[in-house]
C-alpha cells in the first residue's frame, strides 16, 4: 500500500516538472516572438541603438538574394555587430529616404534546441514604404533566418540572414531590413 502512495507521489511530481518545462517552453517561445516584432519596431521607429542591442557581442547580420541569373544566392551584406553599430552611425552622412518605413513580420517557425540555449527562427516579412505625398507601396519582402542564443535571462540575436525576394529597390537605404 505505502508502494502504491509512494508511485502515484512519484508521478504527481513528474507531471509537474513536465508542465513546468513545457510552461518554460511557452514562455521562451512567446519572448522569442516579441524579440522579432520588437527587431522590425525599432527599425521602423529608426531606433537603430534598441535594434542592435538585440545581437550578441558577436552577432551577424547578412543580406542575401537569389540571382536566378547566375543561379545562385548573391551575399550583399556580410558584418559583425559592431560593423553594423558604425554603418548605422554613419548612415546620418548618407542621402536620407524621407519616406517611412513599416514592417509586417509572422514568425512561422522556431525550433528550441534539447537544452533550450539557442533557437532557430524563420519568419516572413513585409516592408511598407510611405512616401512624404502619403503613397503606399511595398518596398522588400523575404525571410529573416534567425539564429539566437540564451544570454542569461534574455534570448538575443546570433545571426540575422535576411533572404530579400525583392531585389530592385526604388529607393535604396543604407538602414536595414
């Protein structure tokens, strides 16, 4: 009988260890969605300080298109985080594009590792440009492929591969997508 009781505590306990790390789970799940919506609001707001504190010390950012021409992805951008901290710094030297900018991002996947560490997230993305006139257009669409890792409490951003389908851009920025 004291076997039985011993068992069914055994289980109780289980169960919910089990709930608490699917909870985690859900949790990590919910703040990595909040990571990528925040990444497209602070772009759109042209806080390009909040965007990068998103990567880790030594995140990456890329910019990739296919070229069905040369049949084969074309890397237009490769660079560090602190490349990219001094390319946003200078950008204010550059022939500014006047038009807002807004991104409609749907994360479709995220993949958590065994240990709950690192994730691998891919998400579609639209970029809306209004001009100073108030004309609508769309500006980019791709995928983001987002690699990002536990730093502490916080999930940032390891590697950002933006894979544009767009590849003739009206206006062209150095602020990225």
């Amino acid at each position: 009988h004291r076997d039985l009781h011993l068992s069914i505590r055994r289980q109780r306990q289980m169960c919910i260890r089990d709930r608490n790390k699917e909870q985690a789970r859900l949790e990590d799940r919910e703040t990595i969605r909040t990571l990528i919506s925040s990444s497209a609001k602070f772009l759109d707001e042209g806080n390009y300080a909040q965007f990068t504190e998103l990567f880790l010390e030594n995140g990456r950012y890329l910019l990739v298109a296919r070229s069905d021409e040369i049949g084969r992805d074309m890397t237009w951008l490769d660079i560090s985080r602190d490349e990219h901290i001094a390319l946003l710094e200078e950008s204010h030297q550059h022939v500014h594009d006047l038009a807002e900018r807004m991104h409609i991002v749907s994360v479709d996947q995220i993949l958590l590792d065994g240990l709950d560490n690192s994730a691998q997230v891919q998400s579609s993305f639209a970029v809306f440009r209004t001009d100073t006139a108030g004309n609508t257009q769309v500006y980019a669409v791709g995928r983001y492929r987002d690699s990002l890792e536990r730093d502490g409490k916080d999930w940032r951003i390891k590697e950002r591969c933006v894979n544009v389908q767009t590849r003739i851009f009206r206006t062209p920025t150095p602020t990225p997508l």
